[in-house]
C-alpha cells in the first residue's frame, strides 16, 4: 500500500459524500488522483438531494492539498458524472460504483416503489456509470471499476428482497464486464463490505461499528484497481473489520442422468444424494463449463426406472 500511487489517473467514485464512498475519496485524492466526488446528497432512503454531502469532502481533500471537484447527479445520470470527470480531468480512469440507498422493508410489505428505487439506484446506476465510461476505458485499453454488492445479496437478509436482487446483480454485473474487458485490460471486480456508517448505525452495537471503520475496506480496492493488477478480474471480495477474503461458485458432483424420457421425477430423486454431494466439487467459472456435464450426461445409459 505504500507505494501504491494514483497520480494523474481519473478517479469517480460516487456516493462520495459519506461513509465508504467518502473514504474512497480522500484516499485516491492523497495518492495524486483526481477524483469526481459524486453524491446526491439524500438520505439513506433515497429522499432529497443536496450539494453539501459532496461539497463537504471537495472541501476536505482540497484544503489536505488534493485535487477534487464535487458531481451532484444521481447514479442515474451516469453519463454526466462521467462527463465531469472528462470535462474536468480530460480522462476517465478507475470508476467505484458505490453510491446505495436502503428500503427495507418485509417482502409482505414490499411497494412497487420500493423496489423500483432501490433497482434504479444500484441496479441502473451502476450500469450507466460503467456504461459512460466503456468508451473512454477501451479506446486507451486501460480501465478498472469496483461493483459493490452485499452480504444481502449473496446470501440473503429479512427486510432485504429488493437490495439483495439488486446487490447481487453487481455479482453478475460484474463476472460479465470482467469477460467483456479482458481484452481492453479493463478490470473489473465487486466487493461486499461491512463498514460503519449510516447504513450500518442503527443494525449493528456501537462497540462493534468502531472495528469496522471505511477506511479498512480502502487497501482491497486500491489493490485491485491499481495499474499493477492486471489478472485479479471478475472476483467476488468479502471485506470489512480486517477481513479479506475470495469466494467463488460452488458446484456439487451433482446427478448425471440420460436426458431422454427416463429422466422422470423418481430417476432424480434416486439420484438426490448425489445433488447435494459437495465432495468433489467444481468451481465453474462460465457458462461453457455446462457442455462437458452434457457430453458426460449423454454418454449414460437410461436411468433404472
Ligand atoms: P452511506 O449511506 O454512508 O453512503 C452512500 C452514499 O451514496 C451516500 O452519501 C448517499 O448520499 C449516496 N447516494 C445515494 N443514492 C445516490 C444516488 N442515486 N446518486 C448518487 N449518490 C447517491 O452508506 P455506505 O455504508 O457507505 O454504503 C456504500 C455502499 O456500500 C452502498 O452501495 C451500500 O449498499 C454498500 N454496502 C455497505 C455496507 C456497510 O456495511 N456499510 C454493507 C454492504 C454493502
């Protein structure tokens, strides 16, 4: 991390204004990027908007002697976010999406709007962000974004159907741009973070939220987007407290049946042991990992009836 410099590259990260997005800042900013701090400055459900979130953290990384400037848009509007950093910087490097709201609220409960903003804020703002800056990250073969997504998400959370369906899209999101960019050496990965802050202040014991400061999610990000990471894409990071860790997909040894008309309900459920059978696992890392499964399955001969 020492020596992990920043200088002259672009750097947007948006919902900047606070909490993780806020740590991302000034940390870029005291690495000699120049950095877009985006924040529309609402509340953690989503309503209103105001400058001074932004303002407030331009302020801050100016006066320590950084280069900033404030973007107030929503997520929404990615392509003048990016636009800010183009007008501003003249380049588009390293994009976080990090800008998330909150509304929870029991799946019994959930209104279509409930759903709506919380898709339209991390589902399509992080798409148009990223799509905004795809231009510029190909044309000069060079680009790196962070998706953050949740322990919501990967593993579910009461109160949370519509920020899990949402948080782990960016999984996805994600594996794909990695796919799609490798070419372009644009890399991308998703986080999933525990940090302290509004988001975290009202669900978590203030004894525990001083161990899980935003700055401790900062090294894993600034390693992953640095220029000197040119392999690390496509992953899915837990992060928080001083906790690093990889996950990955897990595939089960699995059922193999003939898919012919053998292939009844009793057939797999003779079979079940063997769905659920983790002890020679697969970790399959794209959708053509299917085709060998096939070309075993076809090989069988019908299932016992
Ligand atoms: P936070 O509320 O402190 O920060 C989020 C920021 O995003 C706020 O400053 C807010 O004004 C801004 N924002 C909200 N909607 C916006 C929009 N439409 N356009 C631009 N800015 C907008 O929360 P945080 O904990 O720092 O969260 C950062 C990210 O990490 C979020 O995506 C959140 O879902 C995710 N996350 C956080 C935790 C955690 O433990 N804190 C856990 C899992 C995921």
């Amino acid at each position: 991390m020492s020596n992990l410099r920043f200088d002259n590259q672009a750097v947007v990260v948006t919902g900047a204004g606070g909490g993780l997005g806020k740590a991302y800042a000034v940390f870029f900013a005291s690495r000699g990027a120049n950095v877009v701090v985006n924040d529309l400055g609402g509340s953690h459900k989503g309503e209103g908007h105001s400058a001074k979130a932004a303002d407030v953290v331009v302020n801050e990384i100016k006066a320590a002697g950084g280069k900033a400037v404030a973007n107030y848009d929503s997520v929404e509007n990615g392509d003048a976010i990016i636009e800010t950093a183009i007008k501003n910087f003249g380049r588009i490097d390293i994009l976080i999406n990090n800008a998330g709201i909150l509304r929870d609220v029991s799946f019994k409960n959930m209104k279509d709007a409930d759903w709506d903003l919380i898709n339209s804020v991390h589902t399509y703002g992080a798409y148009k962000c990223a799509r905004a800056a795809w231009p510029y990250f190909r044309k000069q073969k060079f680009g790196r974004i962070i998706n953050t997504a949740s322990a919501a998400g990967l593993f579910g959370n009461f109160g949370q159907t519509n920020y899990s369906a949402a948080k782990l899209g960016q999984v996805g999101f994600t594996e794909t741009l990695a796919k799609e960019g490798v070419k372009y050496n644009i890399i991308a990965n998703v986080i999933a973070p525990i940090a302290a802050s509004r988001m975290t202040a009202t669900v978590m014991p203030p004894d525990i939220l001083e161990h899980l400061k935003p700055e401790w999610i900062v090294p894993l990000v600034a390693v992953l987007v640095h220029s000197s990471n040119t392999t690390e894409t496509g992953g899915i990071y837990e992060v928080g407290g001083g906790h690093v860790s990889k996950l990955r997909w897990e595939r089960s040894k699995g059922a193999l049946l003939k898919p012919d008309a053998s292939l009844t309900p009793g057939a797999i459920a003779r079979k079940w042991e063997d769905v659920y059978d983790f002890s020679q696992p697969e970790y399959p890392t794209g959708t053509a990992n299917f085709m060998s499964l096939l070309e075993h399955s076809l090989k069988l001969g019908p299932a016992p009836a």
